[in-house]
C-alpha cells in the first residue's frame, strides 16, 4: 500500500510541475528537461510514469479541468436524481472556486484552449479532455432531465453547463471582485434545476437587488 501511495504522490508531484511549467511556457516551449527540474526528479523517472510530452501534458490539463485520477462516473446513492444534480453543482463550484486557489491550472486550460486553435498536437488533447468532461456531465445530466427540459438533448446540456462553468471562472480571474465562485455556483445551480424541469427560483436583477 505504501508503495502505490508513494507512486501516486511521485506522479502528483510530477503533474504539478508539469501544470507550472505548461501554464507559464505553452505547450511549444515546455520540455520535458524543464518540467524534470521543476519536479526536482530526473528525466529517467518521468519517463518511467509517463510515456512523453503528451502524456503529461493530458494529466496536466485532466487536473486542471478537476478530472485528475477520476476514473468517470461514480456509483450512485439510491436516491440518484438528487445526487447526480448536486455532484453537477458541486463538480461546477469546486472548478470555479479552484480559479483563486489554484490560478496556474485554470491559467493551463485557457492558454490551452487558445493554442489549440493553430496547434494540431494541442487541439488533439484538449479535444478529448473537455469531451471526457462533457460525458461525465451528459452522464449525470440523464438522471436528472425530464420532457420539461426545454428540448436539450443532454450532451447539449453538457456543453452549455461546461460553458457556464468556464465563462464564470474566466470572468472571476479577471474581476475577482465582482464575479465569484459563489455567483457561479448559484448561477449552475438555476440552470441544473431549471433544465430538471423544476421551478428556479427567480433571480434578482441589479435594479431589483439595489431595492
């Protein structure tokens, strides 16, 4: 046991590094070379837990998207329409909250989504992390989704939910003091319930709230 534990914390010291050195040089300018120093391990034991680049550079982004070791949907509690909705909100605030403490891995994700655009290898990776994202969602979606849904298939919710979410948190690092995770949170809570079908309650608009 305390040899997986120990392999696990070397892959997490790993990843971190990889997340410092992805965020602050891109995909393009990072090496390995660069991110064995930032782990303080040697070239020989990152390629012993990852096979290149690429491969750090996908658990870097997993963890900067909260999937890190996550292994996909989990098994749910009997009552599972509550539960897949709250683990919805909870997975949504948990990113968003993650944007002040951890600024280098949302950093990581939106410096990401920008070189994908003109890089191919980048684009590949990204691809398939937010699709891994949005299937979780879609997953949890279908429990709670009801006729009264509004038409949304739910990997059409997935998308508009996983937008929400990074739009929020892209919002709060750049005007920490008027978006915050709260906001965020509540904001993917009305929508989660309005697209369940329920009844959100209303949400005051800024004249309203200055009342």
């Amino acid at each position: 046991m305390s040899g997986r534990r120990s392999r696990a914390e070397t892959r997490a010291k790993m990843i971190d590094a990889a997340i410092a050195v992805f965020s602050e040089r891109g995909y393009a300018g990072a090496s390995i070379e660069a991110i064995a120093r930032e782990s303080g391990m040697t070239i020989g034991a990152l390629y012993s837990n990852f096979s290149g680049k690429r491969d750090l550079f996908m658990a870097a982004l997993r963890v900067s998207t909260g999937r890190g070791a996550d292994p996909g949907p989990q098994q749910l509690d009997p009552d599972v329409v509550a539960n897949s909705r709250e683990r919805l909100v909870a997975d949504g605030a948990a990113f968003m909250t993650q944007v002040r403490a951890q600024p280098q891995r949302f950093r990581l994700l939106v410096w990401s989504m920008m070189d994908a655009a003109n890089d191919a290898d980048v684009r590949s990776v990204v691809v398939e992390v937010l699709r891994e994202q949005r299937q979780l969602q879609s997953d949890l979606l279908a429990d709670v989704m009801t006729p009264e849904s509004g038409g949304l298939t739910t990997d059409q919710g997935a998308v508009a939910l996983n937008s929400m979410a990074i739009g929020f948190a892209l919002q709060q690092m750049v005007d920490p003091e008027l978006v915050g995770a709260a906001e965020g949170a509540e904001a993917l809570r009305v929508f989660v319930s309005t697209i369940a079908g329920e009844a959100a309650p209303a949400v005051a608009t800024g004249a309203d709230a200055s009342r």
